[in-house]
C-alpha cells in the first residue's frame, strides 16, 4: 500500500488523460500530423493514456517522443518526456535511479526558465522518489524545498499534498505523532479549501487522499476502527468522480480493516468490489495485494481450495511485477496450506522462498533504519548550527555593549598598571625562593612524565584492540543474525515436514537426504566463521608438513556426493598426483573444502567441475574450474577484500558468509602460497592457488590439462 500512495502523490499535479482523450482519435491525429512538434505531445499524450495498464506500451511511446523532441530540439516535448518517463521508471518499472536522471533533467529545464512552480512540484516528484528508494534523507530535502516553494508562492492546493508527502516519510520512519501532525494539516487546509469551492473535483480528490493516509497511520498503530472511519470517508468522495483505480485502492484498506476487526464477510466483500474496480485497469500490485486478502480470508473460513488459488494468483503476479513484499507474504500462505494439505515437496519449495524473500526484505529494512538513524542525527546538526548563529548574535550584541563602556576601562586600566608595577616588583624579590623549590621537583617531574608516557602508550594499544575486537565482535554479530539466519529457518522448515503424519518412506528418505545437505552446509559455513574468528582473534599455529594434494581432493569430494548429484554435475580430474607441497594439512584442507564447496554452489545444472594441477617454479599449481554464470570485473574485485563480506546465492539459492575465499587467502599465503582467480562471464570460473614443493620433489612443469595418465571422469 505504501507504493501505491505515493503514485497517488507522484501523479498529483497530472490530469487522468484516459477520462478526457479517445485513444482512437489520437491515433488518427498522429497519422495526420504535419509537424514534429505535434507528434512529440501525441506520443506524450499516448504514453500517458497507456501507463496505468500498459507499461511497456506507455514506454514504447515515451521513448519515441523523447527522441524526436530530442532530434528536432523541441524544448516543450522534452519537458513532457522527461516528466513522463521519470513517472513510468519511479511507479510502473521500479527503476528509481533513472526515475531520478529523468526528473533531474527536468527540474534543470525548469530552472533555466525560471519556472517556480514547475521547480516545487519536481521537487515534490524527486521527493517521492527518494522516498520509494528509502532515501529518507533525501527525500524530506527535496519535499521541503518543494513546499517552501509553494508556501512563498501561497500556493496552499498544492503545499497540501507535498504536506501529506511528508507526514509518509514520518509514518515509515515510524515517528507517528509526526506522521498525524503533517497529515492533520493537510486536511485542515482541504476541508477550508473544500468550503470555499465545493465543486472543485481535484480538491476533494486530494482530501481523499489525505483521509486515506490518515486512515493507514491509524491502522499501522493499532486502531483500526479509526481507520476504518477514515477509509469510509475517503471511499464516499472517490465515489462521486467514480475513480476506478482509487476506488480499487481504497476498496482493499477498507477491506483490510474489518479483517483486522474480525468481520471476514464484510472483508471478503471489499475485496471482491476492489478486483471489481480494478478491471480494464491492468493487473498491479494492488491487484496482487487484493489476491492475498482474499486467501487469508478464505483461511479463516475453512475454504481452504479457494484460499489456495488466491494464494496462487498473488505469487505468480507479484513475481511478475518484483513486489518482493507481496511475494514474501503469499509464499508463506502457500507453505502453510500445503503443509496442511500434506504436500511436503510444494510446502519445502515456497518454505525456502519465504526465507530467501524474508532475507532479501531484511537488508532493505537495514537500510531504512539506518536512513533513519541518519536523519535524526542530520536534525541534531542543524539544531547545533542554528544554536551557533544565535550564539553568534549574541556576541555582536555584547561586543557593543563593551564599545560602550570601554572609556571607562582605559580609566581603571590605568590604575590596575601602577599596582601591577607594585606587585611585579614583590614578585621579583620571591622569585629567587621559587626557583630553589622548582629545581628540587623537576627531577620528581621528569620521572612523572616518563611513567605517565608509558601509561599512556600502554592504553593506546589496549584501545586499538579493544576496537579490534569490537570490529570482530560486530561481524560477528551481524554474519549470525543474517547469515545463518536463512539456512537454519531452511533446516527448521525441512524439520517441520519431517515430524508431518502420514509421510512414506520414500518422502521421509527424500526430506532425510536434504536435511543431511542443509546440515552438512551449514555445517561448513559455521566452521568458516569459527576459523576467522579465531585466526582474528588469537592468531593460529602453523604446523608444516609433507602434503599430497589429491588424497585431500578426493576427502572432500565426498562431503558433497549429494549436491553433485542433485545438479547432476560431471567431476573430472586432470592431476599430476604423485607431487606433494609443504604446508600445514588442516589450512590446506580447508581452503580445498571451501574452492570445492564455492564450485559446487555456483555450477549450472549439469554443469562440470575440473580439478587440476601442475608443477612450475618450485610450486604446485592447483586450479578449480566450475562452468556457470562467471563472476563480473566489477564483484572480482570485492572477492578477496577483508572488509567487503561479499557473497551471493548459488544457482540453487544456497547461501555463504563471505568469508570462505578471505580464509582461503590467509590460509594460502600464510604457507608460502598465493591465490587468484580467473572468470569468464557466462562460462566459467576459476580459482588458482600455489603452495610450495620440496626440492627432492621438483621436476619438469607439467602443463595444465596435459596428463592424460592420471586424467579420469566421474559422474
């Protein structure tokens, strides 16, 4: 709901084409067109009629009318297709920062024409846009620049909506009282402007708006009574001017309402009238959110088939459209009846959805607590700097005052100089006593001052590891809370079904093999982070000795049998296994694990992972080569960075730390050893390292690929 109120606020300033224009006759008036000029404002014209029921339709346009005012430098149409595809990126596309270019250019064009109006509700539409990004900072920048504008312009129409703009950002920061405060100043000025011209159909359009989100900031605290007295009052308005997308909206809020009262009936009602509305509208999220309700109100009564379609319809469509909030919500529907339905397979596969969309949810909400935190301490500086300037006035004052009265000063001045010349010559005649006393304590002084260096030095380097350690502390903290946060809900989900009545021995052999897998890989990732933590924190012991390569391979190798198998990926060996490196064995085998682990995490489906080595310059080279998606230039350079913590899902959505390769480096060169890696988008990936060999074991290097003796495939 949140992305379709600020459509609502993004498109405030725009007249609703689709009631006012004949798509047919625009269609004719192209054909007819004799200048470039009228066809920009055509094509702008049809990519507004088309967006809010066919984006690609409304972006075909929009791109065709930008580039032909671009070619025939019509200043009018670029105003138009900047506007209007900065509209169609921000609320159809989701593409925020092109939304973004498109407006900037927009606000530049009217800043060169000085413009006031059209600069205040750009900024109102950056505003929006900030907002959509979670850029909460910026996003009040830009919506109080714009109602400052439209407040020295008194222009309160439209200060009143940029108000409700506000009052949102408030709402998801959570700041409530804020929240209501904004919004009950927007309305105060929608009912006054309502009074004096009661026929204005845009005023009273807005002061639905302004109800709604009344509505939604009394729903999200817990009172949904009020909120739905609110939704009521705004559905009344919409109804007179029959908007069939606000209706639809608004429909869903009142529908969400009495769920939340426990009236499914009435619930059910709204909703239904709400996919009603929609029709001839194109499918949206509204659309999706409208599915979710009706699923959860089928649950509560018992129709659990028609919950399930519901359920369904949500999942397919918010995919479609990227809604990843709507997306979390109906997968977990859909685990949760499928559990019931005792569809262990459905249930397990939307189960590890959930998690995977509930973590992807996570990190955004990461980030807008830090946008918030980021505000609250921008507000703190500018209550410092406003203190400044007050305190700088008030020194210009007393500097007058002392101005003033400075006559008087060079009087007593004058005065305080002969007794000075007094007492400086007393001093004079004690000074002798107090340089016998100095002297006598220097030397206790200099001693003090030696001690207290040491002192100092010492609580230095006791402060820098302390900040060590809270670093580590805080990785710590936040690989565990997000990191293993996904595999072990994937493990209690996969528990959940195993504990399930009625299961076959083959389900229970099937759900045992990938609770084996889940545990296994957790299992690893765990001992990654226990490894760095201890290496970051103690340091490690080196024990070196006489390794062969191949028997560590071929060990672990058989931890991941299962997943091979799941992926149906072919292994092959081209090794030189009669070569031994000198290193230490455990650091050795778990950078193996690890490369192995990575290989078999990023390989396509029947894909084919290649193990290889060779000897050069008194090293041995080993190479692990899996096909794939390959890495970009830009994530290669993120790889081996100790504090970027990088890591993505495999092809089969398992999860990492980010620390196995950091590991792996340390490990490696800690032995003599280094380590690269090599990819090609599309392809494949490899990642070399090299560790040192005896001199007794030195001899000719072997290319790679070259040994056809020791060269062998499994499957």
């Amino acid at each position: 709901m949140y992305r379709q109120l600020l459509c609502v606020a993004l498109f405030c300033f725009t007249h609703t084409l689709k009631a006012q224009v004949d798509i047919d006759s625009l269609h004719r008036e192209f054909q007819t067109a004799q200048q470039d000029t009228s066809k920009v404002m055509i094509l702008v014209a049809l990519s507004k009629f088309y967006l809010p029921t066919e984006g690609e339709k409304s972006l075909q346009y929009g791109k065709e009318a930008l580039q032909l005012a671009e070619e025939t430098a019509y200043q009018n149409g670029l105003i138009a297709s900047y506007n209007n595809l900065g509209k169609y990126y921000a609320t159809i596309a989701s593409d925020y920062d092109r939304a973004e270019m498109y407006f900037q250019k927009l606000l530049t064009l009217y800043k060169a024409q000085n413009n006031e109006i059209e600069i205040a509700q750009t900024f109102n539409s950056l505003g929006v846009t900030a907002q959509f990004k979670g850029d909460y900072i910026s996003s009040l920048d830009y919506l109080l620049k714009s109602l400052n504008s439209f407040d020295k312009l008194e222009d309160e129409k439209r200060a009143a909506l940029v108000i409700v703009n506000i009052s949102s950002i408030y709402r998801f920061l959570n700041d409530y009282k804020k929240a209501n405060e904004y919004n009950d100043k927007a309305l105060e000025i929608y009912e006054k402007l309502h009074k004096e011209d009661p026929d204005n159909k845009r005023t009273h359009q807005k002061y639905a708006y302004a109800l709604l989100t009344k509505g939604v900031i009394y729903k999200e605290t817990g009172e949904p009574k009020k909120a739905l007295e609110n939704f009521k009052k705004s559905l009344a308005i919409e109804e007179i001017y029959q908007n069939k997308n606000a209706l639809a909206n608004i429909c869903n809020n009142v529908a969400s309402a009495y769920f939340d009262l426990k009236d499914f009936d009435n619930a059910e009602k709204f909703y239904r009238r709400s996919s009603i509305e929609r029709k001839g509208l194109g499918e949206n999220i509204g659309t999706s959110r409208t599915f979710i309700g009706l699923s959860k109100v089928k649950i509560q009564q018992n129709k659990y088939s028609e919950a399930l379609i519901f359920a369904k319809k949500s999942f397919h469509l918010s995919n479609k459209l990227n809604a990843k909030e709507n997306v979390k919500k109906s997968s977990f529907l859909l685990y949760e009846l499928f559990k019931n339905l005792g569809r262990i397979d459905s249930s397990l596969y939307y189960h590890e959805i959930y998690t995977t969309t509930k973590d992807s949810l996570f990190n955004i909400e990461k980030k807008q607590v830090i946008g918030s935190l980021e505000h609250d301490f921008e507000l703190q500086q500018k209550a410092l700097v406003n203190e400044k300037q007050a305190t700088g006035l008030a020194a210009k004052e007393a500097s007058l005052q002392f101005h003033k009265q400075i006559n008087i000063a060079v009087i007593v001045i004058i005065a305080l100089v002969s007794l000075i010349l007094v007492a400086i010559y007393g001093a004079y005649k004690n000074q002798s006593r107090f340089n016998n006393i100095l002297m006598k304590n220097r030397n206790v002084i200099t001693l003090q001052n030696l001690e207290i260096k040491k002192q100092n030095v010492s609580i230095l380097t006791q402060k820098e590891e302390l900040e060590k350690l809270n670093k580590i502390k805080d990785k710590l903290l936040s690989i565990i809370s997000h990191d293993f946060r996904s595999p072990l809900n994937s493990l209690k989900g996969t528990l959940v079904l195993l504990t399930m009545d009625g299961l076959s021995s083959k389900e229970i052999r099937d759900i045992s093999l990938q609770l084996k897998d889940k545990v296994d890989t957790t299992s690893i990732l765990l001992e990654n982070l226990l490894t760095w933590a201890k290496s970051q924190m103690k340091g490690f012991t080196i024990k070196k000795e006489l390794i062969n390569i191949c028997e560590l391979t071929e060990e672990n190798l058989l931890l991941f049998n299962y997943q091979i198998a799941q992926k149906k990926v072919k292994i092959r060996h081209q090794e030189n296994c009669s070569k031994r490196v000198i290193a230490d064995s455990n650091m050795v085998r778990l950078v193996i694990r690890n490369l192995i682990s990575n290989a078999v995490k990023f390989v396509n489906y029947k894909g084919s992972i290649t193990l290889e080595n060779r000897v050069f310059n008194r090293f041995l080279e080993v190479k692990v080569t899996n096909t794939g998606n390959g890495i970009s230039q830009e994530d290669q350079a993120k790889l081996f960075q100790e504090n970027s913590n990088y890591s993505t899902m495999g092809t089969d959505k398992e999860v990492g730390t980010g620390l196995g390769l950091l590991l792996c480096k340390e490990f490696i060169e800690v032995n003599g050893g280094s380590i690269y890696l090599e990819s090609t988008p599309e392809e494949c990936t490899s990642v070399v390292f090299t560790l040192p060999i005896p001199q007794e074991d030195e001899g000719t290097g072997l290319e790679l690929g070259k040994s056809p003796a020791n060269a062998n495939t499994r499957q």
